[in-house]
DNA sequence: TTGCGACTACGAAAACCTTCGTATATATTT
DNA sequence: AAATATATACGAAGGTTTTCGTAGTCGCAA
C-alpha cells in the first residue's frame, strides 16, 4: 500500500467527504441520496467507496448497528487545503492571485462574504507591512 | 467518444498547455524540455499526450514543416475556468468563498495582487448593489 | 416461516491516464 | 550512398479510479 499519510482523496472520495463534514455521521444512503441531487450514482457505487476509504484511513465507522455510520477522519480544512495545494500548482501554475480573482469573477458570492474576504486581504496586508517580498 | 465541448484537459495536459500559453505555439521537442525542467519525462510521452490531445480538440498542429507545431485551441481563462468549476464541485461543495479564503490564507501573494482583488470586488459589490440574491 | 426490503461484501469490468518500446520516415553529415 | 540524428505514429502495458452485478445477511411483516 502506498504511504497513508499522503492519502490525497480522489474526486470522488471529496464528494463524499463533503457531505460528511456539512451532515455529520452519516449512512451510506443518505450520502449516496445527497450525492444524487447532482447527479446519478448507484448505492453500490457509493458503498464500495466508502468501505475503500475505511481501508485507506480517511473514514472511520461504527457498525455495531445494522447500518453502518461513517464519519471522516481527517479535518476539512487540511484536507481541502492539501487539495488546493496540488490544483494550483497543477491547473493555475500556482497562481492563487489567478486562482482567486477566477473563482470570485464566475461564481456568486453574497456581499458578506465578500466583506469578509476583503477584511481577510486588510489583515494580509497589515502582516506583509514591511516585507514586500 | 465523449461530448467534446466538455473536454476538461487532465493534469499532464494541463502541463502541456501552461507551456504553450507561456510561450506560443511550440513544437514536441520545445515542449518536453520545458516539462523537463521540472521531472523527468520521456520524449515519447509528451509526444503521444500531444496527439492525443490533437484528437480531444484541446491542440491544432501545423504540420506542413517536418517539425509539427502545435497551439492551443481553447483560451487559458475559459479553460482554467472549467477546471476550478469542477474543483470548487466536487471538493469545496461549491463554495467559492471557502475556496478564496483558504488560497489568500495559505499562500503569498504580493500587495499589488491583493489590491487588484479588492478591486475586483468592490466592482462586485457595485453590481450586486440592489440584488442581494 | 416465508417472503420482502434494505443492508453489507466483494470481485471484476469499464473507463481513464500515463508511460514507453518499437517501427518507420526524413533530413543532414561524412 | 551510407550512417547518423531527429521526427512522427501507434500499440500496448501498468496504474488508478469509478461503476456495477451478484451473493449473502438480517429484521420485520404477512
């Protein structure tokens, strides 16, 4: 097996993480029905990646139910920060002042949100004061 | 084959298409020096992703010459933009605003890059002004 | 107790990505 | 003209990811 610690989650194994970090403990159903709001996948689908995710240390789960609830073992934010990671140097040649005017231009974002980035940038700013590498 | 409007370049494509929007169109052999500048990798296969992309529609060649040149077909930004669309998806439940937080977070960016965000968004916020969807 | 519905387990196919070896063509040099 | 260097074409191996069919288990209702 490869090295567990740099288990970076697939596309998929994301998807189903997500829905674990915003529901909580969740069953193979649930997830499976969340994921088909966006699109189709069968429940087996689903199953068969969650009990691969179990093998490789992402999930952990509790089966002394019938039904078996899963839940992640890494934290969100690492976990997407490690994705970001990789995608920027891959897709945007590492560019996450490309990355981010992109993502803020195509998607909506509510004006507290953008408030909220905008005092992020302020404390950014106030940081770097000094050493404009 | 697959829809082809929809052709999102993987990551060893995405490798050949920075160098080719860095620096025009190039032959084979331009290509894989650059890509080797960064790991190593065989002649042979940049040579055969390139024609497989040729075939995806994500390169045109001129091949009049011996030496075939080849360009990229789609423009950096709609392209980019395909990928994170995927990305913030299937890894940020779609959530543009999680995503720039943790790319400012976690990554340098000059002041004169942070500025022009906070452009972009007071530009934003001008236009949403009245609409808060 | 039989049958039905919902669950887990798992092998294996299908799809996709990346890499490379080999064959072949075409210029250039000696 | 032969040898050399540099191209392209392409099949196929090897790896990973995703999908699904089938089999077996368990509880509950008829």
């Amino acid at each position: 097996m490869k090295n567990i610690s740099s288990n970076r989650p697939t596309d998929s194994e994301m998807e189903i993480l997500e829905v674990l970090w915003e529901n909580g403990p969740s069953s193979v159903r649930f997830i499976n029905n969340e994921i088909n709001k966006k699109r189709p996948c069968g429940y087996t689908t689903t199953l068969k990646l969650m009990q691969i995710m179990l093998k490789k240390q992402l999930l952990t789960r509790e089966d002394k139910t019938k039904v078996h609830i899963y839940a992640p073992l890494a934290d969100r934010d690492a976990t997407e920060g490690l994705l970001l990671e990789n995608f920027l140097t891959k897709s945007f040649s590492g560019s996450a002042h490309r990355l981010v005017m992109q993502a803020l231009g195509n998607h909506n974002t509510t004006d507290a949100e953008l408030e909220e980035i905008k005092k992020l940038i302020d404390e950014l700013e106030r940081k770097q004061y000094g050493n404009d590498e």
